[in-house]
C-alpha cells in the first residue's frame, strides 16, 4: 500500500491554529487533515470516536509548536538581523512573559524585517510539518 499524501498547506494551516477548543488529525489512511472542536455537532465526535476505537492508529494528533520551537525560531531570526539596535530590542522582547506579542511590537516599526519574520516562521513551520509527515510515514505533497 502506497503512502498516504499529506498538502502540507493544510497541515501548516492546522499547526498554525492557535485556537484551544480546536484539535487536527491526520488520517493515516488517506492523508486528510481533520479538525475536531469542543463545538462540533455530538454525531461527529462519535463518528470520530467509533473509527478511532476501531483503528486507534489511523489518526494522528497534529502538533503544534513547542514554545521552545517558538522560542528557537524568534532566537534564529533575531541573529540574522543587520540592524543592531533591532537586534537589540528583539533580544529584549524574547525575556520574560508575552515573548511572541513582544517580539511582534519590537519588529512593528520595521514592517520589512516583520514580513521577512513571518516568511522565516513560515519556512520553519513547513520543515517541520515534513518533517512530520516523513516520520509518520506518510508522503508530503
């Protein structure tokens, strides 16, 4: 049986989802992302329930990022940084709490280097997701 095919744009777009009700699957079978919510009609959940039950294996949990991920990426770009003073307040923004809304503000008056950021989290998202996807057995498309 051949690998199922993964669109990894779907599969980013569900790491990227930052709502906390909202659970993604893979299904191994047929490489279909799918989105669980706490708010989903009770015939679905079951549905979901009964084929995981009979298959436990068939659905994988969609991960999302580690804040040392988050953390390591903000780390990564900061050090790519030209500007000094930049780097400087990016480095500031990534202590303490609210390191990502921090992080943001610090690159707002930059709107160059912010857009350069989300295309470098965006990358680092991607790699991962194959990554992923290669190590589930599955085939990235």
């Amino acid at each position: 049986m051949a690998n199922a095919r993964v669109r990894l744009t779907a599969l980013v777009g569900a790491i990227n989802d930052s709502a906390t009700d909202v659970v993604y699957y893979v299904d191994s079978h047929n490489g279909d992302v799918s989105k669980i919510s706490r708010g989903a009609p009770l015939a679905d959940l079951a549905r979901f329930k009964t084929m995981s039950d009979k298959d436990p294996d068939r659905f994988l949990k969609v991960p999302k990022p580690t804040g040392e991920e988050s953390y390591g990426d903000m780390a990564e770009f900061t050090r790519t940084v030209k500007d000094r003073k930049l780097q400087e307040r990016l480095q500031i923004a990534v202590r303490g709490g609210g390191t990502m809304r921090n992080f943001l503000d610090a690159l707002t008056p930059s709107p160059m280097e912010k857009e350069r950021w989300y295309k470098f989290r965006e990358s680092r998202v991607h790699a991962r997701a194959r990554d992923w996807v290669r190590q589930n057995g599955l085939e990235p498309v």
